[in-house]
C-alpha cells in the first residue's frame, strides 16, 4: 500500500513539474512585448506609451511583401542576372 501511494506522488509531482515547464514558454507576442520592453527602457509616460504601441504593432515584412519589392526592382533584368539579383535581395533584411 505504501508503494502505491509512493508511486501516486511520485506521478502527481512529474505532473505539476511537466506543467510548469510548459507554462514557461513564451508566445510570439510575449516575446515581442519583451523585446520592446526591453527597448523602451529610457522611456517614460506618454513617450513609452506611443513607443510600446507603434513598436507592438510593427508587422515583420512577409516572404510575399519581399518578394513584390523585389520583382519591382528586377524589372528589366532576365536569365541568370535576375536569378542572381532575386537571390540576393529577398536574403536581406
């Protein structure tokens, strides 16, 4: 009987240390509310106020969005050098 309430505890513990680590792991917008926290730091007021908005709302550009830049300044460019410069700019930033 003792070791089946031993093993009843030992279970329970794993599960609420299981949970616990799960609870730890951050959404994208945790980490993003982290980041520009971590920015806004010289910030007071109404100045973090609108910095923390603008810097939550800020959208990463999409593979879709480089991609039409892209094409835009690869207009004129054909074959090897398009494929070259198309390569190049949707790398960057």
């Amino acid at each position: 009987m003792n070791k089946l309430l031993s093993l009843i505890a030992f279970g329970v513990a794993l599960s609420f240390g299981t949970a616990h680590a799960e609870d730890k792991v951050k959404t994208p917008q945790q980490g993003k509310m982290a980041m520009c926290n971590k920015e806004a730091t010289d910030k007071k007021g109404d100045e973090r106020k609108a910095f923390m908005k603008t810097c939550l709302g800020a959208k990463k550009d999409t593979q879709q969005s480089k991609m039409k830049a892209c094409n835009t300044e690869a207009s004129g460019k054909k074959g090897d050098e398009r494929k070259k410069f198309m390569s190049e700019c949707l790398k960057k930033a």
